[in-house]
C-alpha cells in the first residue's frame, strides 16, 4: 500500500475512493505513569510516553491500511496524524487520509 501525505501521485492517475482512517487509544503503565511524573520534576525525555506514542502511530496507521485495503484501495494520499489526550497518561491517535484507486489514461 503506498501511502503518502501529499495531494497527489506524481506520474498517476487515480479516482477517490473515499477516506479511510484508524485509531487508537493507548495508555502506559501505572507504575511507567508515576515514574514520568517524578521524570518532569527533572527534567529530560519521557521514554515510555514516546513507546506509547510510536506504538499508537504503528497501530492506526495499520487500521487505517486495513480500512483501505477493504475498499481495494491502491493508495492513501493526503495522509494526517491527529493525538489528543484523553486522561493522563493516555492519548489517542487517528491516523486518516483519502484512499485512491489506480486507473489507466
């Protein structure tokens, strides 16, 4: 599946299928979450806040492939990211776009 953030394929032509999505909600850990409180007191990365995170992207972007792949769909173009935190130490992700079928000219 090729799958791109831009509004167009150059070199093909395609019709709009319709737009496909994928999502998720994730959490970490109670005991990761209170190890990342006593972490902003000091300072420095929250590393299992960026595993969730990139374990989320992963997920939705494979459920939004899935919803595209349902549809035959060639391709994703105009691909976006979107979180928002739905508690602390949870966040969801959805990933979307516009799914696109090839054709000749």
């Amino acid at each position: 599946m090729l799958i791109v953030t831009t509004d167009s394929i150059p070199g093909k032509n395609y019709e709009i299928i319709g737009i496909v999505e994928g999502s998720t909600v994730q959490s970490v850990h109670i005991g990761k979450d209170i190890m990342n409180s006593f972490k902003t007191l000091v300072g420095g990365e929250l590393t299992s806040y960026n595993d969730m995170m990139n374990s989320a992207r992963k997920l939705a972007t494979e459920r939004m492939i899935q919803n595209a792949q349902e549809l035959n769909a060639d391709a994703i173009v105009c691909v976006r990211y979107s979180s928002s935190s739905i508690m602390q130490g949870a966040a969801e992700i959805i990933a979307y776009g516009s799914a696109v079928k090839f054709v000749s000219q």
